[in-house]
C-alpha cells in the first residue's frame, strides 16, 4: 500500500516537473521570438483593460459621488468647470483641502458615464506601469512582472472597489496615487549623469509644476511620497552623485502643495470638532494604525519579508545587492511612514492603504525583478505564482462581477420605486442600507441624504 502511494507520488512529481520544463521553453520562444512577444505583451493588455473597464462600467453611482454632483456646499448641480472651481474653493473652506483629486472626482461625474469609465481605467493602466517602471528602473521589459503587478493590486489592495471602480474613491486615491508615482518616476530614474543646463531648467519646471500638483492629493501618501524623494537625495548622496537641481525643485514643489492641502481652514473646522490631541488619544491611535497595518496589510507584509529572504539567496549580482535593497528599502520605509501618518487622522479608512499598499508592491517587486531567473528554482517559483494567481484571478473576477451587479440592480430597482413613489405623490421611499464589499463602495449613513437632493425625495434608510 506504502509503495503504491509512493509510486503515485513519484508519478505526480514527474508530471510537475515535465509541465515545468514544457511552460519554461514555451516562456522562452516567446521572449526569443520578438513578433511573439509583443503579441503577448498586446492580448495582456487589453485583456486587463478590458477587465478593469467592465468593472467600471458596472459600477453605479453611490455614496459621495451624489455629493460631488454639486457645487459643495450648495443646493446646485455642477454644469460647467466655473462651477467645479467654485464648489472646490466652497470645500477647501468648509471641509478639506484635497482640491486636486476633488476636482477630478467633480469633472469624471460631469462627464458621460462611458467617457468616465473610460478615463478612469486609462489611469488606472497609466498606474500599474508607473509601478512597472518604479520596479524594473532602467532594465529589461518584463511580461511576467506586468501580470504580476496587476495581481498584486487586486489581491492586496484592501478595498479595490472603494479606490479604483467607485469614481469619488478612485480620484482620490487612484488618480493621486498615478500623480505620486509620475512625479518620483525621475527620482527613481537617475543615476547621477550630467544633463544640460536648459534640459536641467525645463525638468525643473516641470517638475515644480508637478511637484505641486502631486502633493496636494492625498495627506498619508503625498507625505510619504515627499519622504521618498529626499530619501533618494540621500540616496545620490551615498553614491557621491551630484544632486540635480530638478530634484531639489521637484521637492520644494511637492513640500507646496502638501502645505496648501493639510492647511486648509476646513482640515482646522473638523480638527476643532474632533476635540484636542491628548496623550491617551495618541496612544490609541497609534494602536489602531498598526492594527489596522497588520490586519489589512498582513499577508503582504508576510511577503515582503519573503522577498528579502528569498532575494538574499537567489541575487543575480553582489555589486547590485546593496543598490537593490537600497531601493526597495527606500519604498518601504515609505509605507510604513504613511500608516503613521494616520495618527494625525480620527479615522483610518481601509482605503487610505491605498498607497502604502503601492510602496510595498513596489519595494517588494523591486526583490523580485532582481532574482536570479537562471536557477531553477526562481523559474518553477515565478511559473507557480503566476499559475495560482490567474486561477485565484478568474474566481475572483467573477465574484466580483456577480458583487457589483447586484448592488446595479438594487440602485435599478430603487429607482422605479422612487419614480413611482413621486407620481403617486409619496413624500419619502425606504430601502435597506447597502454595506459594500471588497469589490464596490458601500453607502454611508448620510449617503441617504445625498440621495435625497440627487433624486429629489426624501430617502430613509432602514
């Protein structure tokens, strides 16, 4: 009986091992064969895109986006931009000061739906190849690496619906994090060469120009994103290379407009309501952050940690190990950095991981690039986890389809009771609350209210 199963082991190993074999020459004529591989490269990416805007197609408005349909503040719905402009002055006063990704929130629900659709799935593949590129630096294209990237964010982005498919979730942390990632994309870049003064001078304006524009997106990741960049000044420092004067710029402009957006007279007329900072407030705060950290982060960690290890005995070159693990270092520390930003905030949203769940992809994608591919091992490993996540991919997909569909199908629902309701003269309707998923955004308490003025009657919850 013990030899039977043990020739059946035997069997199963020999099976593994020849499917290992086949996939890696298969793998191997792809990458060879030029015309092959960028056809690879072509079906993958539409494959995503196509993916991440049926999502978005799917998603109906709810929550904050029946609030950003009009001028803040105000009972008028948003027209033109004069208006979007007037709503954010009205919101930088009355309640925060992320202008930048609110306004963007603003001109997506101005616009047709599919147009919105649209953009929001070009920045959301805009993203995933500022990671991409944020991980490889200057070396060889990937294919394997982009797939992975993409099944990276979608298993461990907490919340995928609250920031990538929900559009007030999605401009302010998709669109702000592509704004970070576009901005410190040169400090990832350089590598201490010597540009031209008037080259020097229009990426510096440039750079101040986006500088600014990159901190005034989010508090927790422009904070962490401003540490990156004079992490990687110390970084040129280390080296003996010298600090280009884009660098310098690009930072000062960024240190602008986080200032701009954490002090907003509206951060200060919420920060009063709060009531004052005290020792044990402090304390609980920081406790939360790290659990929240370590119970929405856990698994990532767990493979950041993996990466080191795994990197430590599988590199490709001992002159490159140091620089490797300084990039990667550099990526997280900033994650870490921008959970403890979050005990300046009374709460802490899942989806304020957002991007400190990009700096750890991004650090640990940085190990992972730099393995030593020519040994066996590292070849069966990245053929296992990309086999495992394109299965985890396709039954998750298809939950979060079905997820996403039936909320559609409430808010359809509700809308002929409401029609209904207004014909016959009814002065309020009643529908349960929806709680969300991990796959779309559910309503908050007061998203009854905003529904009430979008739709113009009463709605209750119950």
């Amino acid at each position: 009986m013990n030899t039977h199963k043990a020739d059946i082991f035997d069997k199963g190993l020999a099976l593994l091992k020849n499917a290992y074999h086949k996939a890696d020459r298969v793998s191997m004529s792809m990458t060879e064969n030029k015309a092959r591989y960028t056809i690879c490269w072509i079906i993958v990416i539409v494959s995503v895109f196509g993916a991440i805007l049926f999502l978005n197609i799917l998603t109906p408005l709810i929550s904050d986006d029946f609030a950003y349909l009009f001028i803040y503040g105000e009972q008028v719905r948003a027209q033109t931009l004069s208006d979007i402009v007037q709503s954010q002055v009205n919101h930088y006063y009355m309640w925060g000061g992320r202008s930048v990704v609110h306004f963007i929130a603003q001109v997506l629900l101005l616009l047709p739906a599919f147009v919105a659709d649209l953009l929001n799935t070009l920045i959301y593949m805009g993203y995933i190849f500022l990671i991409y590129l944020h991980i490889k630096g200057r070396g060889k294209h990937s294919l394997s690496l982009f797939i992975l990237i993409n099944l990276a964010v979608w298993f461990f982005q907490p919340v995928i619906g609250d920031t990538i498919f929900w559009i007030t979730g999605a401009a302010n942390y998709l669109w702000g994090t592509f704004f970070i990632l576009l901005f410190l994309l040169p400090y990832r870049m350089y590598k201490g060469k010597a540009v031209p003064p008037v080259t020097n001078l229009l990426a510096s304006a440039g750079m101040l120009i986006l500088g600014v524009l990159a901190g005034w997106t989010n508090e927790n990741t422009a904070g962490a994103m401003i540490l990156i960049a004079i992490l990687f000044i110390f970084y040129y420092h280390s080296q003996k290379w010298k600090f280009p004067v884009w660098a310098l710029v690009g930072l000062a402009g960024g240190i602008a407009g986080f200032l701009i957006m954490i002090l907003a007279p509206g951060n200060f007329e919420r920060a009063g309501e709060a009531g004052p900072m005290t020792l044990f407030l402090l304390g609980y705060r920081l406790f939360n952050s790290t659990f929240t950290y370590f119970y929405y982060c856990g698994p990532l960690i767990l493979v950041c940690l993996a990466m080191i290890i795994l990197y430590r005995h599988n590199h490709r070159s001992a002159v490159e190990q140091k620089m490797v693990f300084s990039y990667t270092l550099i990526y997280y520390i900033a994650a870490i950095a921008g959970v403890y930003a979050m005990i300046l905030s009374p709460t802490f949203p899942r989806r304020a991981l957002f991007g400190v769940v990009t700096f750890m992809i991004t650090g640990a994608g940085i190990l992972w690039y730099n393995i030593n591919y020519s040994l066996s091992f590292a070849k069966q490993l990245r053929l296992s986890v990309l086999f495992i996540g394109l299965l985890g991919f396709g039954f998750t997909f298809y939950l979060a389809t079905k997820q996403i569909d039936e909320y559609r199908k409430i808010v359809t629902e509700r809308e002929v009771v409401i029609r209904q309701a207004k014909n016959e003269g009814r002065p309020a309707c009643e529908f349960t609350r929806y709680d969300g998923s991990i796959y779309i955004h559910g309503e908050d308490p007061f998203s009854a209210v905003l529904m009430s003025r979008y739709y113009g009657i009463k709605i209750e919850f119950k």
